[in-house]
C-alpha cells in the first residue's frame, strides 16, 4: 500500500487557528448525576492537596463549567456541606518534601568483624 504524501495536512502547530477548530476545549453538559460529579471533583483534587477552601473557590470560578454548575446547583451552604463530607470520607494529601544536604563523598573505613 503507498501513502500519497502530496495530500498531507499541515500539523496543528503549524496552521492558523480557526473558529471551528477542533484541538480548541469545549465545555457542555452532558445527562449524569451531580452528585457523582462533585464526589469525583472533591476527591481527584483532594489526592492533589486541595481542602475545602481552595475547593469552594474552585466551584465558585464560572472558568470551571462543571464544577461552577454544580455551585449553582447546590448553593454555597449546601455544596460546603457536601464537599466536606466527601472530603470527611477520602482526605486530603498532604506531602512535605525534605531538602537534605548530599552524602559526603569523603570515604570511611569500615571495619568488619572476623570470624573466628
């Protein structure tokens, strides 16, 4: 089988972006249940550290479509109630990272015991 190569399309990078085009992200609603969403939402954030705070804020912004929409749907009372009893359920990660000083390159004698 041969690939005619004089009708290659151009890559993404190098063409112009157009209304349409497909690589641009959209966001719209699909059927599926709120609460579900907003259980994955809590707990994919949280294994990043987010708490409730950060995640409230999140479901505040309207840049966030889903998350927003469940903001509206709930209401601020309701959605703080639910996302700390998700949050209550799965926690939140918390990582500290240690910077220690390197090994020292200077070499050391190690005696080993003789057996006998």
């Amino acid at each position: 089988m041969e690939i005619d190569f004089s009708l290659a399309k151009p890559h993404p990078k190098d063409r112009a972006i157009g209304p349409e085009d497909p690589m641009d992200l959209q966001a719209f609603e699909v059927p599926g249940d709120p609460q579900v969403m907003l259980q994955m939402l809590v707990e994919e954030y949280a294994r990043m550290g987010w708490g409730l705070d950060a995640l409230l804020a999140l479901f505040r912004d309207p840049f966030y479509v889903a998350a927003h929409g469940v903001w509206l749907l709930y209401g601020e009372e309701e959605l703080r109630r639910r996302v700390a009893a998700v949050l209550a359920r799965c926690g939140v990660v918390r990582a500290t990272t240690k910077l220690t000083a390197p090994a020292s390159e200077r070499l050391v004698q190690i005696e080993l015991p003789t057996s006998h």
